[in-house]
C-alpha cells in the first residue's frame, strides 16, 4: 500500500510504502544505480540513511524505511507516481502495490 500526504511539517508530499507481508526495506545505493540509468540526477547518496535524487525538477528524499519527502509538491497523485517510479527501482513496487 503506498499513502501520499501533504507533509505539515514543510512544503511537500510524504509518501510511504506499507507491507503486511514483508519489511519494506530500500538499498539506497541499488535505487540511486536504477534511477541514474533511467536519467534521473542523483544529487547525494549517503548509504543507510538517504537518497536524493531529481525526478521530474522534483527534489526527492528517499530513506532506507522506504518514507519518499518530495519537496514543493502539493499533489498527492503526482507524488504517488514518482514514487512508483522510486520503488520501482528498489524493486519493491510489487510489495507496496
């Protein structure tokens, strides 16, 4: 299950994956490889504790838990989308979908 929200805290969509079946577990440095082959701009990797990387002039933080933070978005469709695009890549859209 993926639940896009307006974040409260700052301008943007919190995104996150949920699993009744498995953790949901994101390896940063496999997701930063995907997204950077799909052409996507990988600004910082700091492996077990965040990704950003820029989807669609979108700033989107990715952390291990599989939480999505993207900056200066107010659709929570439209952040449910990139997300799919990042765990795609993590490989773990089956288990959230």
């Amino acid at each position: 299950m993926i639940v896009s929200k307006p974040c409260v805290t700052m301008k943007g969509i919190v995104i996150s994956g949920y699993s009744w079946e498995r953790p949901v577990k994101v390896n940063l440095r496999k997701t930063a490889e995907c997204l950077k082959v799909r052409g996507h701009a990988v600004k910082k990797l700091i492996p077990g504790m965040m990704l950003i990387v820029e989807i669609e002039n979108y700033e989107v933080s990715v952390y291990p838990s599989g939480k999505i933070i993207i900056k200066l978005l107010d659709d929570a469709k439209k952040g449910a989308e990139l997300a799919r695009a990042v765990y795609d890549c993590a490989g773990i859209l089956e288990v959230v979908s």
